[in-house]
C-alpha cells in the first residue's frame, strides 16, 4: 500500500469547493502510474540474473537502477509523483511518500 500526502503548492489555493485535490485525480495521474508500471509485474534490480529471462518472456517486469528495496521504491514513487503532479499544473505539491511493506512495517521519503 502506498500513502501520498498533498499539500497545495506555494503560489496554490483549495479548489473552488475547499479541496486541495481531488482523489479522482490522484487516482488518474499516480494510480495509473502504478498500475501500468508496478502492479502484478515483478520489480528487478537491472543487474539481477533474472530480468533478461522476464524480458524475453515479455513478462511484467519494472527494472531499477538500484535494489527495489521499500526505501528505494519510496523515493522513486515520491520523485515519479513530484513529477507527475508538476507537469500536470495541478498547483499541488507532494509532501511525502509512504510504503508499506506489512501493516507494522514501511518506509517515508522524504524522512521526517
């Protein structure tokens, strides 16, 4: 599970009914993000033995530049977020990133 705190960006307001997004629109932009790259594929370290063979397979496969470890994928989800909502011009700001690992068990980024 993935928690993504907004805030309205400097220059922003809330929207005309008090908001600072609507979830809808977090839903389009980062949900879909994590649907199309993340959900149901495996994610592999670039050097890792496996990735050619899940390539080749044509398999659902995200490759990182580093160890998908929770902290890793945290500060990738919180860049691809930043990014996303910026090229946007939603006039919101990501705050912070939460992955869960376990109910008990996760990694912030940025770290409070």
């Amino acid at each position: 599970m993935v928690e993504l705190t907004c805030c309205v960006a400097e220059d922003g307001s809330l929207d005309g009914i008090g908001r600072v997004v609507d979830f809808s629109v977090i839903k389009e932009l980062f949900g879909s993000w994590i649907d199309l790259n993340l959900d149901h594929g495996m994610i592999l370290h670039e050097d890792d033995d496996l990735a050619d063979a899940f390539l080749e397979r044509s398999m659902k496969v995200f490759i990182m530049e580093c160890n998908p470890t929770a902290e890793n994928m945290v500060k990738l989800l919180f860049s691809t977020a930043s990014d996303l909502f910026s090229k946007d011009n939603t006039g919101v700001e990501i705050k912070s990133v939460r992955l869960y690992e376990t109910p008990n068990c996760w990694a912030d980024y940025p770290v409070s």
